[in-house]
C-alpha cells in the first residue's frame, strides 16, 4: 500500500510539471520542497531522496537553494544510518554535492549558517575517516588519502580563515611516518618503495613549512637506516663471497697434491725398469765369459751382484725421501701462502668493516647532537610556555601590597615548589568587609596552576553577586562549581581534582570573624594560648558523603593572632633526621614568635624553613597567611 501511494505520489508530481503552466513553476517547486520535508519529517529519508533525484535535473530545481539544501539532508541522514564509517560512501558523496550546490547559488542567506554547519559535519567524518584509515597497508592508505583530499576540499570553501597549509602538514607528517614504520618491517623487495614514499612526504612538508624541525630529524633517521640496510647487504655478500674463495682454493689444493704424488709414482716407476734393464745385460755378459772363468771370478761376481743391487736399492730410497721431502715443502709452503692470503683478505675485511662503523657512528653522533638540540629547544618552550603561566597566574592573584591596603598588621609568605603553583592566596573586599583565602588545589606545578586559576576566577565569581555570603555559603557554592565545571560524577576513572581551603571573612570596623574550612584548620593565639578550629573533612570537589560546610563566627579581641595556611611547611622533610616537619611542630614557632611584629614573623619563619629544608628538596607549594587584630 506504502508503495503504490510513493509511486501516485511521484506520478502526480510529474503530470503537474508536464502539465504546468510558467507562472505556476515556483508554487510546484514549493509543492515538491514541501513533500521532501514531509517525508524527512517521517524519518522516510529514502522517499525524500528518490523525489530528490527525479527533480535534480530540471531546470526549475537546478537553481533552487532550498531543494538542494534539502537533498543534502536526505543524503546524510541516509549516510549517517546506512553508510556510517565505509570510506568511499555514495550516500554522503551526494551529500556534499548537493550541499556545495546550495552553498554556491547562495539564493537563500537564511539558509547560509545551516548550510555551512552540514557541510563542516560532512568534513568531520572525512578527516576522522581518514585518521582511521591510515594504517600499514597500501590500500587503507590510499583510502585514507582521498578522505584527506575530500576534507581539505569541504574545508576551504565554508571557512575562509581555515589553515589548508597546517592541515596538509599534519596529514603528511603522520603518513610519513607509516610508510617509515613500514620501510623498516617490509623485506628488500619493498625497501626503496617504502623509503621514496616515507621520503616524499618529508620533502613536501619541509616545501609547505622549512622551520619543522621534527620532519628534519625523521628524514636524517630514515635516511641512516637507509645506510645501515645496504652496509648489512654488503656485509652478507662479502661474506658468501669469502666462503667461496675459501672452497675453491681447498679443491684447488687437493687436485696439486694428487698430481704431485701421481707424478712421483711414475717416476719411481721408470727407474725402477731402467735398473732392471742393466741387469739383464750384465746377466748375459757374464753367461759368455764362459764357465772357465766361472769358478775364478763366482765369488768377485757375487760380491758385484750385491753392491749393484745395493748402490741401486739405496739411490731408490734416497729418490724416494728426496721425492717425499720435496712434496711436503711445496704442500707447506702452499698452505701458508693461502693462509696469508686469507688473513689479508681478513684484514681488509676488517678494515672496510671499521670505515662502515666510523662513518655510521660519526652519523650517529650528528642525529644524537640534533636529538639534543631539538629537546633543548623543547625544553625552552616547555620552561617559557610555563614562565608565561606564572605571569597569568600572577596577574590573578591578589599582590600583597593590595591586601595591605585593607588588613591590619599581617603577613604574607608564598614560596611555589616549581615556576608555578598549585597554593594560592586571594583576597576580595566588599563594603566592610574583607575575604582571606589560602587555597592548596591538587598537585602542583602547571596541573595545580590551571586549577589554581580556576579557583581564582570562581571565588571572584561567588563574591561578586549582590548578596553578602558567609563562608561556608561561598564554600558550598564553590564546590558545585567545581563538580559541576570539572564533571566530576565519581566514577572510577573520572576527575578527582579538588582543594583543600581556609576562607576568612573579616568585618574591618567591628572585628567580627566568620570563617569555614574544607581540610584546612584556622589557628587563633590568643592570651598567650593557641587554639585550632577544626575544618569540615571534606574537600572541595566530589566527595561521596558531602554536605553543607560549618561556618564558625568568632569575636577577635585586641591582640589575637589568626593564621591561616596549606600544607606544604608542615609537610617539609629535613631536620638532623631527614623527618616531616610536622604541624605539631609548626604550631610550637608560631606560638613561639606570637609577640614579635608580623614582618619579623615573615623573616623568621622564612628562615627557618630554609634552615629545616636544608639539603632537601621542596615536597611542595608554601603559603601562609597571619593577622594580627
């Protein structure tokens, strides 16, 4: 049923702009603008859409700001439900496109602002798109890429004041250093790919902005590990090749030996038929002398026989020893040619090896001096950035010579652990009265200093409303400030920031005190006695079983001493053990030097915390404050 009154729907529309006269062209237009916001008023985004489609190309819509503004609806609402997170969407494509259309017939500047914040939607999820996409492999990269281009497009037609350049840096940074991570994992088949791309990127950067000294260090490092690969593929080759020489010189040495020895056989061979050839002839010399003289010379013959066989034996052994002797020298002297020639080769080896490793250290010196010099700049900026801090914090707090002004007699000591601090004094007057604070926020350094500054610009706040509040009023305001400003909901993980306070309001005319504390105690010397009134045990900040802080009114008399102040003095290590100062202790000074005037107090507490401190380094910020009535 749905289906046939769509399709009715489209029919009509489409017979009453065939049929439609001129002068009716702008109320059919509205007729089809009104159908589109009906149907996305139904959540029926599709229908708005194909009614969109079928009118996009005539000529009565072509310049309609509103239509295309509303086509641009249809589109992302579609892409929001269906195509969310796919990196080439077709729904959100449309989107744009329609968008930009609206955006560029400008017919309806009512419309401009609506226009210009769907389009900055539209480029969000491009550039969240393309951080997601880029990852190591090649076509999550290129995804990524195109969602990059397609954001920067988006961008630069809305916002006249958005930094193309800046934007294109930060994208090109960070895919240089995929393609570095992935020129040092990928195997040598990959290697220069990897390398050119990685490199590319830098040198682009470097084109858009010379002063990124980052992309300087990242090129030096991917240009030494570029070294460092190809000096380990000539190591490896070097060595195959001396491996090589290696057998082919043993091979070459067998085959000599053999031939030396077959030599020497055939050799003694040949002596051996020769010898046997001149006694044969002998034999038969001998056979004609006849048998007369046989007898006469036997024995003369016989000793002949013998020395000829002997003279001969021994000239065969003394050729085979000779022959052997020979052998062994040439096969010794051999060997210790290739042994020297192999220990030179080792020794060039060697010496090529070690110019590798000098020029790969003398790099390596030069990335270490620039490691050096970039984190030496970095911690200029660091120290600068917070030197500036102190100078907004500064300007904050309440200077002691305008607090002068309104207090009697007093003093005010303040020494920051670090440039910054995380204690702060403030001080406001309204009519006859006048507000004290000494504030200890958690931690210190530049984490307590913002929320220092924080605390500051809530206090003046609070006070600066038309009603003269109590402390405990100012106090109870302050911790909704700060749960609510900070969204602190208690949940593990959450913000647990906080402040521990002693707030003071003084009635300058009548010495009426009125004063509340959230872990942080008041100290009053009066008649040569101390007494300490407690502070409610709850910070300023969640805390799981809060409630209304106490506010204390107490009559000052001529000559009580009030003294409010953090934790850091007590909490200072030093002493001859190396112990916590203790508040105990720090209670037993002031009483100590109650009827010295406030200035001497100042010096003197001064000096003795350096005295305890010693050595040691400051646990933490230091801020007290005494008024004497």
């Amino acid at each position: 049923m749905r289906k046939f009154l769509n399709f009715f729907s489209f029919l009509t529309i489409l017979l009453f702009c065939t049929n439609g006269s001129a002068q009716n062209s702008h109320s059919f237009c509205d007729s089809v603008i009104k159908s589109m916001t009906k149907y996305l008023n139904q959540g029926r985004t599709d229908s708005a859409a194909r009614i969109a489609d079928i009118h996009m190309n005539q000529p009565d819509f072509s310049g309609d700001t509103k239509f295309w503004y509303y086509r641009g609806i249809a589109y992302k609402e579609l892409f929001k439900k269906h195509e969310r997170g796919v990196a080439k969407s077709g729904y959100r494509e449309k989107a744009a496109q329609s968008y930009q259309n609206a955006l560029e017939l400008n017919g309806d500047s009512a419309l401009l602002k609506d226009i210009k914040k769907d389009i900055k939607y539209l480029a969000a999820t491009y550039h969240n798109d393309a951080v997601r996409f880029l990852k190591e492999d090649k076509e999550s990269i290129a995804q990524s890429i195109y969602l990059d281009d397609k954001y920067l497009g988006l961008m630069s037609q809305i916002d006249e004041n958005f930094n193309e350049k800046e934007s294109e840096i930060d994208f090109l940074k960070s895919l240089g250093l995929i393609y570095s991570k992935m020129f040092d994992k990928e195997g040598d088949s990959h290697d220069l790919e990897y390398y050119d791309l990685a490199k590319s990127c830098y040198q682009k950067v470097l084109t858009l902005d010379s002063t990124q000294k980052s992309v300087r260090y990242n090129l030096v490092v991917l240009e030494t590990n570029l070294k460092t690969k190809s000096e380990n593929l000539l190591i490896e080759e070097s060595g195959k090749k001396d491996q090589t020489i290696l057998s082919l010189n043993a091979v070459k040495q067998l085959a000599e030996a053999r031939l030396m020895e077959s030599q020497l056989q055939e050799d003694a061979k040949r002596k051996e038929l020769i010898v046997l050839k001149n006694e044969e002839m002998l034999n038969k010399l001998i056979g004609r002398a006849g048998q007369e003289r046989k007898d006469a010379v036997a024995a003369a013959e016989s000793r002949k026989k013998n020395i000829i066989i002997y003279s001969v034996g021994g000239g065969l052994l003394l050729v085979i020893v000779f022959a052997g002797f020979i052998f062994r020298s040439l096969r010794v002297a051999r060997k210790q040619k290739n042994i020297i020639e192999i220990q030179k080769n080792e020794v060039s080896r060697q010496k090529d090896i070690a110019d590798s490793q000098r020029v790969i250290a003398e790099e390596l010196r030069e990335v270490a001096e620039k490691q050096k010099y970039i984190a030496e700049e970095k911690q200029k900026n660091i120290t600068d950035s917070i030197r500036y801090a102190k100078r907004i914090q500064d300007a904050l707090l309440k200077e002691e010579a305008h607090i002068s002004t309104h207090l009697p007699e007093h003093l005010v000591l303040f020494m920051p652990k670090d440039i910054v601090s995380g204690d702060f004094y403030w001080g406001s007057e309204k009519h006859e009265f006048w507000y004290v604070a000494v504030v200890d926020c958690t931690g210190h350094g530049v984490p307590g200093a913002v929320l220092s500054m924080l605390g500051i610009s809530f206090l003046n706040d609070i006070v600066a409303t038309e009603q003269l509040l109590p402390p405990a009023e100012v106090l109870n305001r302050l911790r909704d400030k700060v749960v609510r400003e900070l969204g602190q909901t208690g949940n593990t993980g959450g913000n647990k920031d906080g402040m521990d306070i002693s707030l003071v309001r003084l009635n300058l005319k009548t010495n009426e005190l009125q004063w509340a504390g959230a872990n942080s105690s008041l100290t009053l010397i009066r008649n040569e006695q101390l007494e300490e009134v407690k502070a409610d045990k709850q910070p300023i900040g969640y805390y799981p079983e809060s409630r209304p802080f106490t506010n204390h009114q107490i009559q000052l008399q001529k000559g009580d001493i009030l003294y409010i102040y953090s934790d850091g003095y007590a909490d200072q290590y030093g002493g001859p053990k190396g112990k916590k100062l203790m508040r105990k202790n720090f209670k037993a000074e002031l009483l100590k030097i109650r009827h010295q005037p406030m200035t001497a107090q100042k010096a003197y507490l001064n000096q003795f915390y350096d005295t305890w401190k010693g050595n040691t380094e400051q646990v933490d910020d230091v801020c007290v404050i005494g008024v004497r009535v």
